[in-house]
C-alpha cells in the first residue's frame, strides 16, 4: 500500500469522518454497511481535527496475570510501534469479555506520543484523562476505567477486530467525533479529493435550504426535489 505524504495526511485531516464516509462510497470497493465501527467505540478524548493514521494492533486482557513471555511483550510491541508509519495509531482489542482494566493511562499515552502515535482505538477501558487531554492524544474507547488491573500484551503486529471491523497491522484509519473509519489502501491518495467532491454533491440543498431560512420562507417542494435530484446526479458523477 502506498504511503501518504505528510501533505496528503493533512488533507484528509480537514474533513470529518461521515465526509470522508461519504466519499469511500463513490468509489464501490465495499458494502456501504462495512468499514465503520460501531457506535461501542466512543470519542472519549478528540484529537483536534480528525484523527488519521496507520494502525499499530495489539491484544491485550487485564483479567488474569501475565506470564514471564507475556510480559517479555512489551518491548517488543514497542519496537513494532516505532517501525509503523507516521502518524501512527495504537489499534488495540481488549481480549476481556467486558473491560475490567485499562491499557491506557497517563504514561502509556505519554509513551505512545514519543514513539510517533497520535492516538488509540481500542473495544477497552482508558484513564487519566485530564492529563491525557493535556497531552493532546486521542483516546477512542468503549468505556473510562478506574484501575489497569493485571493488564498485558498477548499478541502484537497482529489482526485485530474492534467495533465490528477487522484491522490489519498498517491499515489506515479515520477517527473523530462521529466514530471510527477504516480507509481502503488503494484508495487513500484519491480520497481527499473524493472529500471534496462529496461536499459540493450536498450544496444544492443546502444552499438552496438556506438562502430559504434566511430569507424566513419555506421551501417549496417542488423546487426541493429539484434540488435532492441534482445532488443525486452529483453524487453519481465520477
């Protein structure tokens, strides 16, 4: 898969996650049912616009002690991390059947950050959010979490299923407020641009909406389905 440019990465950062869902579907590679996490996956902590980068999996439990190997996992997880694309994202299953402790907190965000990661998607607990948040490190989980319990690394460099949808180490994700999208590699140094081609579909309507609210009239529904047929045919258009 080729890599984007740091150029193209902040591209895609300047539209939102349904935009960037919005122009995936112009291309057909997938059902439009696929490729977005479901609602479980909550924004706790933003990361400023958009968060995009390229996953780094693991799969952790935080019910039963580590073994001796298990925590030999760690650095060697760690050094998969620094080897992923910039920027990176921590894509981590919580192998627990309900979170019971949490991977992250103050010092493993803090220690992502200076191996090149942005943030974590994880079906897991986070904590310590106010100086997360200070930090600047995007925290998408199912659930806030008191304590990290017995938690360990059982696999790394690894798939990974978070949220319905199946990650493979270097896959590209989206990630904001809305929730969390995979991106198709081969797609990715078009999307931005497909970004920006989904947007203008909507404006007839919008456009139209608004000059009517502005102007404190109702639109007309004639004129409106006028309006709903040209964004279809734009959203048709190659």
């Amino acid at each position: 898969m080729t890599k984007l440019t740091h150029q193209q990465i902040e591209g895609l950062r300047m539209f939102d996650t349904p935009t960037i869902a919005n122009a995936i579907e112009r291309f057909n590679i997938r059902p439009r049912t696929e490729g977005a996490m479901t609602p479980e996956i909550k924004c706790i902590l933003p990361y400023g616009k958009t968060m995009i980068g390229y996953a780094c999996t693991a799969k952790v439990r935080a019910s039963t002690p580590p073994t001796q190997e298990q925590l030999e996992n760690w650095m060697k997880y760690f050094e998969v991390l620094q080897k992923t694309p910039r920027p990176a994202i921590a894509v981590i299953q919580d192998l627990d059947p309900e979170p019971v402790g949490s991977f992250w907190g103050e010092v493993n965000a803090t220690t992502h950050k200076a191996l090149g990661a942005v943030g974590v998607i994880t079906n897991g607990g986070v904590r310590d959010l106010n100086e997360v948040e200070e930090l600047g490190f995007g925290f998408f989980a199912k659930c806030t979490l008191v304590t990290h319990a017995y938690i360990h690394i059982e696999e790394y460099n690894t798939p990974v299923t978070i949220g319905g949808v199946t990650v493979n180490p270097g896959d590209l994700l989206a990630a904001d407020k809305h929730g969390v999208v995979l991106i198709p590699g081969e797609i990715a140094p078009n999307l931005a641009s497909a970004c920006k081609l989904a947007g203008d579909a909507e404006m007839p309507v919008l456009e139209n909406c608004r000059k009517a609210l502005a102007e404190g009239r109702e639109v007309d529904l004639s004129q409106l389905k006028e309006w709903r047929a040209e964004m279809g045919r734009l959203r048709a258009k190659k």
